[in-house]
C-alpha cells in the first residue's frame, strides 16, 4: 500500500511540473516571439531612422553647399561693390587732386600776375644802397650844371627826378661849396612818350662823365639817347626851353614790364 500511494504522488508530483514547465515554456515562447516582434520592429525602425537620418545629412550637405555658394556669391557682390566703391573713392580723389593741382596753379599764376602788375604800379625808388654810392661818387670831382627834366604830367617820373634832387642837394650840404647846381624842369610831350632815364650832354663834359660813371656804378640804368629840346609839343604850343648848359637828365615815364 505504501509503495503504491508513493508511486501516485510521484506521478502527481511530476505531472503538476510537467504542466508548470509547460506553462513555463509557453510564456517563453511567447516571450520569444514578442522578442522577436520587438527585435523586427527595431530592426525596421534602425532601416527608418537611418534612411531618414542618411537623407535628412544629404540635405543637410546640399543645404550647407547651397548655403556656402550664396555666401560665396553675396561674398563677390560685396567685393565688386566694395572695388566699385574704391575705384569710384580713386576717381574723386584724382579728380579732387586735379581740382587742387588746379587751383594752385591759377592761384600760382594769380600771384604771379599780381606781383607783375605791382612790379608794374610800383614807383621807382633809389635802393639805400645805391643813394650811397651816388653821394659817394658824386662828391669827388668838380661837379657842374645839372638840368634836371621829368615828364610834368607823371607823378611817377616826378618821384623819381626829387629823389635825384635830393641826392644831389646832400652831395652839396657835404662839400665845403655847393659843386652842384640843379635846375629843375617840368616837360610835357603831348604826342610822344619817353620811357627810363637818360644822362645827355657833350661827350667831352666833366659833369656828363662823372653822373653816368656814378650811375653805373649805383646800378642805375640809363641811357644816351636825346629828347625834344622843348617844353611842350602840342600843336601850335611850342615852348623851347633853350639850350641846355651842362649835363641834363631826363627822367621818363617808367618802361612797361
């Protein structure tokens, strides 16, 4: 009896695990095939994702090289604005430098013109340096009669011929007695002009020699050409003003330039 109740609870015993492995079988199983569900679906998703991930780095790729070129291109607009600029920055600077070159070379020939026409105006003055040498020069020697003529109706001749007074009054103020005597004398030539000075006289004239030697030496120009001995040339007004006695000089009008 007692073999026999062992046998039974043997069989039942192994029975209940044949069923609990069976059951544990078929959870694994199902497991398996879940697994194996989860693993395909996974696999198709890696397929997916990598199709999508391979296309969206194509795109990407296009979309940088596209990128890249409008930079390149909007880059080249920019330098061939920026060269047009600099060229166009070039062309007002030379035209700005012409302008300058310009304008300094009128203002260059303004100043020229200027100086040329106060060279013009200005009156003729006996340097300090000359009247020096005259005073000099004209108080050795004898001396002489001097006539003394200026164009009556130029106040520029005029100065000159009183400067020329002068001198010769401080050459006489030095010498013990006066070796000098000055004649003053106004001409008016109504139809010709006369220009510069001119020291006249006999050749063989002390006073002549001595007032062209100190004029020379002074710097003074001058010159040996004779005038009209007259006072006035107007028609039917001729005024002689004589023989000159001695050496005359003739202040004329100042030469144009």
């Amino acid at each position: 009896m007692t073999s026999e109740g062992e046998d039974v609870s043997e069989i039942t015993a192994l029975t209940i695990r044949t069923e609990s492995l069976n059951q544990s079988v078929d959870w694994w199983n199902s497991a398996m095939v879940w697994a194996l569900i989860f693993a395909a679906i996974a696999a198709i998703a890696v397929v997916i994702t990598t199709r999508i991930a391979i296309t969206r780095a194509k795109l990407l790729a296009d979309s940088q090289d596209a990128l890249f070129k409008a930079k390149d291109a909007q880059l080249a607009l920019d330098l061939k604005d920026k060269d047009k600029q600099i060229a166009n920055a070039n062309a007002r600077t030379a035209t700005l430098e012409h302008d300058t070159a310009k304008i300094r070379a009128d203002a260059a020939g303004a100043n020229e013109r200027a100086a040329r026409i106060e060279q013009t105006a200005a009156w003729r003055i006996i340097s300090p340096k000359s009247n020096s040498i005259l005073l000099s020069q004209l108080s050795s020697g004898l001396g002489g009669t001097v006539t003394l003529a200026y164009v009556g109706n130029d106040p520029e001749s005029l100065f000159l011929a009183s400067q020329l007074v002068k001198i010769f009054e401080a050459v006489n103020v030095r010498a013990a007695r006066p070796s000098w005597r000055v004649d003053i004398q106004p001409r008016i030539y109504s139809r010709n002009i006369f220009f510069g000075v001119r020291v006249i006289g006999p050749q063989d004239s002390p006073a002549v020699t001595k007032i062209r030697e100190s004029f020379l030496k002074a710097g003074i120009e001058f010159s040996n050409e004779d005038v009209p001995n007259i006072i006035n040339d107007s028609p039917g007004i001729m005024i002689s003003g004589g023989s000159t006695q001695g050496a005359l000089i003739f202040v004329g009008s100042k030469r144009p330039l």
